[in-house]
C-alpha cells in the first residue's frame, strides 16, 4: 500500500505531489476492491447502479481521456472504453478484478510518463475532449484527476464496507 502523501514530506516539485497522490489514490482503490467477496464485485450497493469493477474500469479510462487523448491530443479508438447502457459503467465478462486492477496499474504508468514529458503549465492540445473550449495546462488536468479519485475513493470506501471488505479511514 501506498503511503498517504502527507504535506510535510518533501517533494522535488509540484509533479511529484500529482503523483504522489494520484499513486495513493490509485493503489488504495485497488486494495479496496481486492478486500471486498467476489459477489460483490458485480453488484452496487447504492440505487445508481455502479459496481466496484465498473469503477476499477472507469477510473483507468478517466485517467486515458485526461492524459493520453485531452492533453496530449493522442489518437486513441475508444476513449470512452467504459461507457455502458444507461450511463453505467461497461462491465465485460473478460474483465475481472485482476485484469482491471492491472490495466488501471499500466495507466497509471502511462500517466506518469505524460506527467514526467511536460512542465505543469503546458496547455493542452486543442481537440475533442475540451469540446470546443481551450485546452487546460496539465496542472488544471491534473487538480481534475485528484479530485475524481478522491470522490470515488470515497464511494468505494462505503462500497466496500457494506460488503464487509477492508474500511477506509
């Protein structure tokens, strides 16, 4: 487990606190699903239907369509890979906790690359994802990305309790 990245401990730069804590976030969500029972994985505990692999899915394609296809304006076929019917998360039978604990893993690799090839106040390439506005620095990209992991750190966290695997602080 990745320790929490406390604000006293000493970073080289603002790029290491991104991924400081986009690693904790990262690797607490997978720890988090790794506690709960196989049944539970499939299943949502709350009335908007998401389940613990669609979010082990989602957050994989949220850091992709932030990083690789917005900021970088790379070309990638399916940006939007967890979208499923209803505006839930995509959930295959080939995917499992294993498999998407790992891809998550491997983008967080690739997120690590992109943060490491830019300074924080490069702006984005114009495309698709800003939908007509103009493109953020990769320090703005980055806040977002925070943000989202933490909120769904938290949904997890409850997610998880409720089904008796490991609870969060």
């Amino acid at each position: 487990m990745t320790n929490f990245p406390e604000p006293t401990e000493p970073a080289a730069d603002r790029a290491e606190v991104f991924l400081r804590y986009l690693d904790f976030f990262r690797e607490t969500l997978i720890e988090r699903v790794a506690s709960m029972p196989e049944p539970a994985l499939n299943t949502s505990a709350l009335p908007s239907g998401w389940t613990p692999l669609g979010l082990l899915k989602h957050l994989r394609y949220v850091e992709l369509r932030w990083l690789e296809w917005g900021f970088e304006g790379r070309e990638i076929a399916n940006p939007w890979g967890d979208d499923g019917p209803n505006g839930t998360w995509l959930v295959t039978e080939s995917d499992t906790r294993e498999t998407l604990s790992d891809e998550l893993r491997q983008q967080g690799e690739a997120t690590r690359a992109v943060i490491l090839r830019h300074d924080l106040d490069t702006k984005g390439a114009p495309g698709e994802r800003w939908e007509g506005a103009e493109p953020p620095t990769l320090e703005r990209v980055l806040f977002h990305l925070v943000q989202e992991y933490a909120r769904h750190v938290g949904h997890i966290d409850i997610a998880a309790e409720l089904a008796g695997g490991k609870r969060g602080e």
